[in-house]
C-alpha cells in the first residue's frame, strides 16, 4: 500500500446536470433557500453552484449531521460563515433532534418573506448530507425515502408541514468539476459520490492520514490499537489484525478494511470529527 497516491475524483452524471435545470426551473416559485451541508466537511460539501439560486432570496445555510462532527470545529466554522458570507441565517443542526427541529421552524418563520401564510423552502445541496431527513424532520413524519449513500432522492418533491411550510425535496446535486482535488476526497469520505468510481484502498488510506493527525485517540478507541509512532500501512495493518480482516495465506484484507475504515467515518462510528478547519 502506497502512502503517496492521490486519486483525482470526478463526478457529475447527467441527472445532476437535469436536476439542476429543474430546481432552476422552480425558483420563481422559492422563498427560502434551505441549503444543506455537512457538518464535519462543511467547505467542501457546499456547492459554490447553489449561489446561483440564492442571491435574491432567503438563505438559511444547516450544518447538518453536527451530531458527528467536533463541536468546538463547529463553533468556529459558525462564525466563519457569519463573518465571509452574506448568507442571513447559518444554523448548526441534527436532523434528529427535535428541538432543533423546533428552532428551525421559529427561525423560517422569522424570516422576511412575503407569503408568511405558506413560505416555500427550497431544501438543496450535494448528495447525502441528509437533505430528505430534515424534511422528515420538519414534517415529523418519514414522508421521504433516505439512505446512506448518494443518489436516493430520484425527482423533486413537495411536502407540507404541520407548521404551513411547504418544503420541495430535491436529488443531491454536485458541480461539473472540483478544482480542488482534496474536495473529490473529501465528498468520498461523506458518501457523497458513488463508491464504485474510486478506489476505496486510497481513499481510506488518506482518511486514516487526517485522522491520525486530528483524532488519533478516537482510532485508537475505536479498533483498540494503537497508533503511537507508526506510518499509514502499519496503521491499516494494526486495524485488519484488530478486527481479524485476513485473506487465504493469512494476509491482510486491505479491501475490507478499508470498507470498514470508510463505513466507520461515513456513520459516525469513529467519533466527532471535522476534517475541515476555517482558516
Ligand atoms: N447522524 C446523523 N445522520 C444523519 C443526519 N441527517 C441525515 N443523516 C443520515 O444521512 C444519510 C443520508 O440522508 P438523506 O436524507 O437520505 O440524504 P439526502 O441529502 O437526502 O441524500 P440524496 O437524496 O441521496 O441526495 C441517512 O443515513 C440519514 O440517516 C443527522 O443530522 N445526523
Ligand atoms: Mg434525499
């Protein structure tokens, strides 16, 4: 296993393209823009292409799934926002906390809009940062299909809710193409590209690479091993040999471990952890 590989990721299918041209198609009919980021990757996972839908109306920015990510990495990214975007609300949120939940209902209803009787929320963003799970939320019922992986959300959808907002549901969408090969990464490791289009050896092994600079104890606790002084390989072995990851011959199972490694961050099973600091 090679320390040094990058991969260089690419994904924009051409249903992200049509369903872009959909929401576009929507807009007149928009109030609010609820764009929907995750919170442990929270630059990376914004799509710079949803400022398109944005500039002439209400914009609330979630960092989602804040349940998984560092608290105190949190906070700073808050008042990052705050101080380098014009966006009118930035809201740390989990889709399965009810008093969230609650806020976020006072804080779209506080907004400035003109139809306050039923205020139409568009609910954007990339692929599985929970877009459809904080619409069950709003609504307080599974109204829409969700999974861990992208693509799970197929055509948009409206949806009322208890409190007179009408929500509209769309398929993740990503950007033709990440200048930034460290974004391509880093949507691999939120499960935000389908997992067939890299190789998950690398993509694991560069996850361990942060994780063993920001979280190492979190490793440690998680696969009971320890991470003291040794390099990428040795720690993907410590992990394979902790779990009993071995193939005929007794070898280690790189494949599987690095399933697990990324299975592990993706459900939030290796800790809190933000792997993206403001400046
Ligand atoms: N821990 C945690 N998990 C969440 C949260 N919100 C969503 N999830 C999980 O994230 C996964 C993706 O959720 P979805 O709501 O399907 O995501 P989506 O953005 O609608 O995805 P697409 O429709 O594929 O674009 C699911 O496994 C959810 O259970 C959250 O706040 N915290
Ligand atoms: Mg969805």
């Amino acid at each position: 296993m090679s320390e040094e590989k990058i991969e260089y990721i690419q994904w924009y299918p051409g249903h992200m393209a049509k369903a872009n041209r959909e929401i576009k198609e929507k807009l007149k009919l928009i109030n609010v823009v609820i764009e929907v980021v995750d919170a442990r990757l929270p630059l990376s996972s914004k799509n710079p292409e949803i400022n398109q839908y944005t500039w002439n109306k209400q914009h609330i920015l979630l960092l989602n799934k804040s349940d998984l990510a560092d608290p105190e990495v949190s906070l700073e990214w808050i008042e990052w926002f705050k101080k380098n975007t014009e966006i009118q609300k930035v809201v740390l949120f989990d889709a399965f906390d009810r008093r969230m939940k609650t806020e976020l209902v006072r804080t779209i209803q506080d907004l400035n809009v003109k139809e306050k009787a039923q205020v139409k929320c568009l609910v954007c963003g990339i692929p599985n940062v929970g877009k459809s799970t904080v619409i069950n939320s709003l609504i307080g019922k599974k109204k829409t299909q969700i999974g861990n992986k992208p693509g799970v959300t197929k055509g948009q959808q409206w949806l009322s809710t208890p409190d007179h907002l009408m929500l509209l549901d769309t398929p993740g969408i990503l950007w033709p193409k990440f200048e930034d090969p460290l974004v391509g990464l880093h949507l691999a490791w939120l499960g935000s590209i389908k997992d067939t289009i890299y190789e998950k050896e690398n993509i694991a092994a560069d996850l361990l690479k942060y994780l063993l600079i920001y979280y190492p104890g979190d490793l440690e606790a998680l696969y009971k091993i320890e991470v003291e002084g040794k390099n990428i390989p040795e720690v993907f072995d410590a992990i394979a040999k902790s779990r009993g990851l071995l193939i005929k011959g007794g070898e280690y199972d790189y494949a599987r471990t690095s399933v697990l490694i990324l299975n592990d961050f993706k459900n939030g099973r290796i800790g809190r952890i933000t792997l993206e600091r403001p400046e």
